[in-house]
C-alpha cells in the first residue's frame, strides 16, 4: 500500500478559522496590548462587553477564561476581571479548541434526536442495561466520587446512541465527549462547573430512561434536551464573575443601610 496522500495545498495555506470566542478573545487581547484597557484595571461588565462585541454572554465568559489562561487577565471575585499583562507583539493566536457552551448547545441539537430515535427501537435488555447504568450514577453521586459519575454519564449517552445502531450518531456522540476531555478550554469550565459542587443529575437521566421505557419518542427527545439545558445552566452559574457578585455586593449593602436604619 502506498502512503496516505497528504492534504490538498488549498487546505495547507488557508488558515483555521478562529471560533467566535476566539475572535472576541482576539479583539480583547488587542485592546489591553493597545492600552484601551490598562494594566490593573478592571475591564468593562460582561454585559457591556456583549453589547460591545454583539455576542451572547457565554461567548464573552468564553473569552475571559481563555484570556485567564494565557495569563493576561485575572478574575477576581468580587471585584471583576482585571487586565494584568500585555500581550507580546509576536503571541500565538489562541487555539484552545472548542468551548464548553457551544459543545452543549451542539449536544443539545443532536443528541435530543438520538434519544428520540433510540425510543423507537430499544429494547428491553438495553433499557435493563441503561437503568443498571443510572444505578452506578447514583451511587457515584451520593458518594461524592465526581469523576465515577462523570465516567458514568459518558456510558449513559454512549449506550443511548449504541441502541440507534447508527454509527454515525455513535461516533458523533463520543466525539463530543473526546472534545469535552481534551479542549483545555472544556476543562476550565467544566472544572468551575465541578468546583461549585457540581454533578450529573441523575434524575434528569433517569427522566431519559423513563421516555425510552415508554418508547415515547417525543418525550424522549424533551427530556433529553431539558437534560441539556440544565448542564449550560449550570456552566452559566459556574462562570458567572462580575455581574453577580457586584449584585451580591449591592444587595448586601443595601441590607446593611436598611439594618442601620432600623436599629
């Protein structure tokens, strides 16, 4: 056999297109080098900085962590986000892969209509097989053991999709999951998601199963992306900074006007 052809010459030269958190992660770099945000000061809110950049607040706390983690701006609780060192002129381009919020929001797409297809053909010894899963699950939780569950709720999905026996839909699910152990930046957030206490809500998984039992397609699929929506409401709690402290910090102010005013 002879060797693997390499890639077409177009494909060698043409650039990897940055991803939209990069882009913003990019543009923010550029203003702190720039001195539009100086060393040791607090950037603008998350807020402002969506409307600024016209993109949804995920994608901005997307930015912010990929900027923490090349080290040129700081979070600090309570406080905000701090830029702390100008970038080099000749800095490589981010290239932290694929974040966690628009990894979820694709699984969300895709593996709602995997479960809706898998509730039409499972069978009884797969359903026995997913619920023994969601057993282990529950044990792992209430143990405490984050990593067990985490390893638990990649075999849930993963037997979920096998019942389709549609290879693609199998490959695509563990590729996500590859994708969610690998991209540095999957790794911060779904490590500040693990931090809060975070863990697989087995009772969302177990809605899952339930759908299947009763091989309700639609049902499936809603609970399956009910699931989902839980995980990017947890990510958006983990990542929160800024916006809620300062609330927190209000409010706690306010209580203690209310409480001199009182007493």
């Amino acid at each position: 056999m002879g060797e693997r052809p390499s890639a077409p010459a177009w494909r060698r030269i043409i650039p990897k297109p940055l991803r939209l958190y990069q882009q913003v992660a990019e543009q923010i770099a550029r203003r702190i080098a720039e001195g539009i945000y100086p060393l040791g000061k607090r950037l603008p809110a998350e807020r402002e900085l969506a409307v600024e950049h016209a993109v949804s607040r995920p994608t901005i706390r997307e930015a912010i962590i990929a900027l923490e983690m090349e080290g040129l701006v700081e979070v600090r609780l309570g406080a905000g986000v701090f830029a702390v060192t100008r970038p080099q002129s000749n800095r490589a381009k981010l290239d932290l892969d694929v974040g966690a919020f628009e990894l979820t929001e694709a699984r969300f797409l895709f593996e709602g209509e995997v479960a809706g297809l898998a509730a039409r053909v499972v069978t009884d010894e797969q359903l026995a097989e997913i619920d023994a899963l969601l057993g282990q699950m529950e044990l792992a939780v209430e143990a405490g053991d984050n990593e067990g569950a985490e390893q638990i709720d990649r075999e849930f999905h993963l037997a979920i999709a096998q019942v389709t026996r549609n290879s693609v839909m199998i490959a695509m699910v563990d590729y996500f999951w590859e994708v969610r152990n690998r991209s540095p930046q999957c790794l911060r957030i779904f490590g500040k998601s693990r931090d809060k206490g975070t863990m697989p809500g087995v009772d969302e998984h177990r809605a899952v199963l339930e759908a299947m039992r009763k091989r309700d397609s639609a049902a499936a699929r809603s609970a399956m992306r009910a699931h989902l929506t839980k995980v990017l409401d947890s990510l958006l709690e983990a990542t929160e900074t800024e916006e809620l402290e300062r609330v927190k910090a209000m409010l706690h102010e306010r209580r203690r006007r209310v409480d001199k005013l009182a007493s």
